[in-house]
C-alpha cells in the first residue's frame, strides 16, 4: 500500500489515475486498500484515492465486485468531501436501475436504512458541495423503489432546498422528479 500512496502523493492526470485503476489487484493493490486509502489523513491522498476507486467501478467493475459490500458498509464514514463526491457517484451508479445483476443483487440484501439516513443528511447539509447532492438526489431516487417511503420525504427535502441550492440543484431536482414522476 505505500507504494501507491507514493504514486498518489503529488496531482494525477486523469490518464494516470485509469492507468492505477487498471493494474488495481490483489497483486498490486486491492480495492479494499482504496476504500481505506480514501480515509487517510491526508485530504488529497483521500480523494485521489476515491478518483481511481470511481474508475475502478467504471472501468474495471470485476475487481469492484468482490468489495461492494465493503464498500457500503464504509460508504456512511466517509467525510471527506472531496472523496465523497466520487463516493456518492458510486452510488449513484450502483443503485441506478442499469448496474449489473451482482450489484443489484448485493443491494437488494443490504440493509440500506443507514446509507439512505446518511445521504438525507448530507443533502440537507450546507456544508455540502452541490455536487455531492446532485448524486444524492439520484441514490434516494433509485432507492426508492426499495424503500417507497423515501418519495415523500424526499420531495418534502427538495421543496425546501430548491430555493437555497444553485440552478444547477434546481435542474436536477427537476430530473428527478420526472424520474419520480411526480
């Protein structure tokens, strides 16, 4: 692991952080070690930990698979909110109705109650950049279907953030009504 945090020390292009996503192994690293690198002390090493944990997902989902519930259980820690941004678009994938059969099934099992608490935490959290709450409003969406409580709540949230957020906040909440159909 130290040889990685070595490689991530100092800034990553983006063909450098694919690249580290695809050597990611047992061999070399492991996704479990990316998971925790994303935890680390230092703020930068953290995100650019989760960067290629997101490519990794994206682009190598075979590797990511063995570790997805590593990664929800770990998934309400993170504080990080440059890591969390990749976090919650991780999410956002994982629990869109398009991801794969092995992830719908390990979320379907996973007792979501604690993520779903979290991410209306951070929604309604100002501390939060709007990015991060853009996939938050796709994670609560998809995961309604699993939990029809949510609709209400979350259109309760979105009407009272709707005027705080950015236009870009607005846009989204936008989609995801129509998602929602509502």
């Amino acid at each position: 692991m130290q040889s990685l945090i070595d490689n991530i020390k100092t800034t990553l292009s983006k063909n450098k952080v694919e690249k580290l996503a695809s050597i990611a192994s047992d061999q070399t690293f492991s996704v479990k070690d990316l998971i925790d690198l994303s935890f680390y002390k230092d703020v930068q090493i953290g995100f650019r930990a989760a960067w290629i944990l997101e490519n990794v997902y994206s682009n190598h989902q075979e590797r990511f698979l063995p570790y997805t519930a590593y990664f929800l259980e770990k998934f309400p820690l993170q504080n990080n909110t440059s890591a969390l941004r990749h976090f919650v678009k991780i999410l956002a994938f994982m629990t869109n109705k398009k991801a794969s059969a092995e992830i719908q099934k390990t979320l379907t099992e996973y007792n979501t109650e604690k993520i779903v608490d979290v991410v209306f935490a951070w929604l309604i959290d100002e501390k939060i950049p709007v990015a991060v709450k853009s996939h938050c409003l796709n994670i609560l969406a998809n995961l309604s279907a699993k939990h029809n409580w949510i609709i209400e709540e979350l259109i309760q949230t979105m009407n009272f953030l709707v005027d705080k957020e950015s236009i870009a906040f607005f846009a989204k909440v936008k989609q995801i009504r129509k998602q929602l159909k509502i």
